[in-house]
C-alpha cells in the first residue's frame, strides 16, 4: 500500500505540473510533446479511487461489528477539517499571488461555493470521497450479500463503466446541460463517475491472495500489455485531435474508454511492482528506500492537499519568465520544475506531520498532550 500510494501521488503532481508547463507554452512542437505524452498520465486518479476501495473493505468487510456512525465521524472529521481549511487558505494564498484584492464578504462567499462544489484547487477527489462514504454501507452490503456473485459484480460495475465513458466522450458534449443537476453537469465530481474503481478496490480487498496469486504469476504479460496501451495513447491523441477534431479539453479528457482499460492496466502494474517491492523491502540494502517510501506513504494526503501552494509558486516563476524562454527550454526544464512542485509539497506536508497541531491539517493529526 505504501509504494502504490507513493506512486499514485507522485504520478498525479506530474500530471499537474506538465498542465502548468502546458499552459505556458505556445503552439510549438514541445507543446506537441507534452500534449500528446499527457494522456499516459491519466491513470492516476483512477489509481487514487482504487486504493480508497482496497483500503476501506480491508478495514470494514469482515466487521461485523463496525458502527455506522462512527465511522462517518472518523472519515469524515479526518477528512472534513482540511478539505475546509485549505479550500479558505488557498483563497487567501491565491489571491495575495496574483494582487487580487479579496475582501471578507467575497471570500467567505467563495468559500462557501469551494467547499459546496469541490471545484477549486484539486479538491474534487475528497468531494468524490465524502459521496463515497455516505454509500459504504450500501457497498457493504452488496458484497456480504451477494457473496457468491463478487465476479458478476465487478463485470456489470465494468460494463457501467465503460458505457458511462462513451456517453461522457461522445453524447455528453452536444448536449444541453443548462438545467441539469450540478454533479450531473460537472460529472468528474460525481462518485459513479469513478465507481468501477471503487468495485475494483473492493474486489481485490476480499479475493487478494487469489488475485496477488494470479497477477505475479502473470505478471510479464501484464506489464507487457500496460506498456502497449501507454504506447496507444499516443494513437489516442492523434484520434482526437486530427480525426475526430476534437476540442483540447476534450483530447485530453480522463473520462475515456480508452484510458479506463489503460487505467485498470496501470493499476494492475503498480500492484506487482508493489508486491515485487514487499519481498525486498525489509532487506538491509532496501532500508533507506523503504522508510522514505514509508513516511512518503503518510504524507501522500498531505501532499494532495498542499500541492497547490507549489504549483501556484510555479505557475508565478514562469509567468514571469514568459516570452524569454523558449518551448524547447521549457520543455528540457519540466523535470527541474517537477522536483520543485514534489519537493515543496512534501516539505509542507512534512512540516505538519511533525508540528503539532499542524498534522491536522494534512489528516495525520498529533497528539499534543500525552499521558504519562
């Protein structure tokens, strides 16, 4: 779980800072290069929504026992406190960056519409995760009572799924959404938007000897077939862009069925680099490896969080830069800029796992008074 999460979250500041490398760049063909490599990045939100299903039915599937509304609390404390607080901290923080003068009135106005709608600075996954919570239960009880149907359940999830991508990549963009609801109109905000990962989670929670079995028996194959289909959202680009004359947005658009079996690929990887790691791992020459990727591991949520910060810093550096550097330039510095988004995020988020109270703050909260 450590290195998948470590994996997930460094895929998804990568994924974040080409879209700011992106953005800064004119028609050229570096801005070609980033374009067309960009759809190998769109996994990682989906990998995101997959640990959070493995992770939940590992802790609740077989307690019978568990209380409903306690875990709410839990959940929702831990991840309620920072989703209010950083939604009114980067207001301020984006504000003071780019002059804007914020009063009190429009920031509290704002406030309230971050925190309703989960649209500003990336905040949609914890919206999508406090919806995920509310249908626990729900999930839950499917998989105890339908025990011996889990197959059955993961194929009809999929088959939702990739129907729900072909409507949202075809259907959804020549129609009317005026008066539709807003998690319908905005559907990356929408829990079933990414329910087959959830389901998959789940899935490999309950069956994860038989799957850990077959995945590094094969596992080959399915790096293999992971490294062809990244190779094909290369084709996929090209698709978009050239034949189907699609929009930017709409090229580059996670909700794709390619990109779901591209995705569910990944995952599968990222699972046997994982268990491939596990058998090293406590071995003496892997110790500096596994404790950064321990403590990486504690602080991935705390680097979601404050990312903002980073790529906001970088956003301003080459905005001031624009026009003296070239797009091969940028281009050759998108590395340089990566491990400033990554290392600045994690210092932060470190910060407040180590500072009390901060660690509340990052869903890692300390304990400030301890007993003797």
């Amino acid at each position: 779980m450590d290195l998948m999460r470590c994996i997930f979250i460094f895929g998804v500041l990568a994924n974040h800072t080409t879209s700011v490398f992106i953005a800064n760049m004119t028609d050229s063909y570096p801005r070609l290069i980033l374009l067309a490599t960009h759809l190998m990045l769109h996994f990682t939100r989906m990998g995101f929504m997959f640990i959070t299903g493995l992770v939940l039915f590992l802790q609740h599937y077989n307690n019978l026992d568990m209380k409903l509304f306690k875990f709410w609390k839990k959940r929702y404390k831990g991840s309620g406190i920072p989703y209010l607080f950083w939604n009114g901290f980067f207001l301020f923080f984006t504000a003071w960056m780019t002059g804007e003068k914020l009063g009190w009135g429009n920031w509290f106005s704002n406030w309230i519409w971050a925190v309703i709608h989960g649209d500003h600075f990336y905040m949609y996954y914890i919206l999508v995760t406090f919806q995920l919570y509310l249908l626990f239960p729900m999930m839950l009880w499917l998989f105890r009572k339908f025990k011996n149907y889990h197959v059955l359940i993961l194929v009809i999830s999929a088959l939702i799924q990739l129907f729900f991508l072909i409507w949202a990549k075809y259907i959804y963009p020549i129609q009317n959404h005026d008066n539709w609801p807003y998690l319908f109109r905005y559907y990356g905000n929408f829990v079933f938007s990414y329910q087959f990962y959830f389901i998959a989670g789940a899935f490999t929670s309950i069956h994860y000897q038989k799957i850990k079995h077959i995945f590094t028996t094969h596992r080959r194959i399915i790096y293999s077939i992971t490294g062809l289909l990244a190779l094909g959202t290369l084709g996929l680009y090209y698709i978009n862009e050239r034949i189907l004359k699609l929009s930017e947005h709409y090229t580059e658009l996670i909700h794709q069925p390619y990109l779901m079996i591209y995705a569910s690929m990944m995952i599968c990887s990222v699972l046997c680099i994982s268990w491939a790691y596990d058998q090293h791992r406590l071995e003496p020459r892997w110790s500096w490896f596994e404790q950064l990727v321990s403590i990486s591991s504690k602080l991935s949520f705390g680097v979601y969080l404050t990312q903002t910060v980073a790529l906001t810093f970088l956003l301003k550096f080459l905005g001031s830069l624009k026009g003296e550097l070239s797009n091969w330039l940028l281009l050759l510095g998108l590395p340089l800029g990566y491990i400033a988004v990554l290392g600045g995020a994690w210092l932060i988020s470190y910060f407040c796992y180590k500072v009390p109270p901060f660690g509340i703050l990052i869903g890692r909260p300390q304990k400030i008074f301890r007993k003797k």
